[in-house]
C-alpha cells in the first residue's frame, strides 16, 4: 500500500489527566473513501477541526504527504490542499 495523504498520529485532546479524545490514530489514501461515524459528543467535529488546523491537540502529529504539519495553521493546512 501507498504512504498516506493524510494521517493523525496519536492525537489526544482534553485536561492531561482526563483527555476526553484520544489517542486516535488514522491514515487517509489517495483514492479511498473514509467515513467519520459517531454518537452525540463522540469528537468527530474536533477531529474534522484538527484536520482543518481550526484546533490544537494536546499532543500528537498531524501528516500530509508524510509532512509534519504544524497544529493550529488553518492557512497552511489550505495551502496543503485540505480543507
């Protein structure tokens, strides 16, 4: 299988000692279709905001095309192709 587009790594969002997301760990292809499921409250929009750089997570990696993305850079992120 091919590197990923875009992958998370290890991402944890919440107070230190009681994270309420995480840790997640998810790799997106080129030509796949991914869906993003939940209840209620789940951090799925959190994660889709992670993504968009709109938020910062505790800790962990965001990747595009192998790149450390810097957390928290919407406008970097775009300039990637995301968003």
């Amino acid at each position: 299988m091919t590197a990923p587009v875009l992958a998370l790594e290890d991402i944890v969002a919440g107070p230190v000692m009681a994270p309420w997301l995480g840790p997640i760990n998810l790799s997106l292809h080129a030509g796949s279709i991914t869906a993003l499921l939940g209840a209620n409250g789940a951090g799925k929009s959190t994660l889709i905001r992670f993504i968009a750089g709109l938020e910062t997570p505790n800790v962990g990696a965001l990747r595009i095309d192998g790149k450390i993305m810097p957390t928290g850079n919407p406008r970097g992120i775009a300039q990637q192709g995301i968003g």
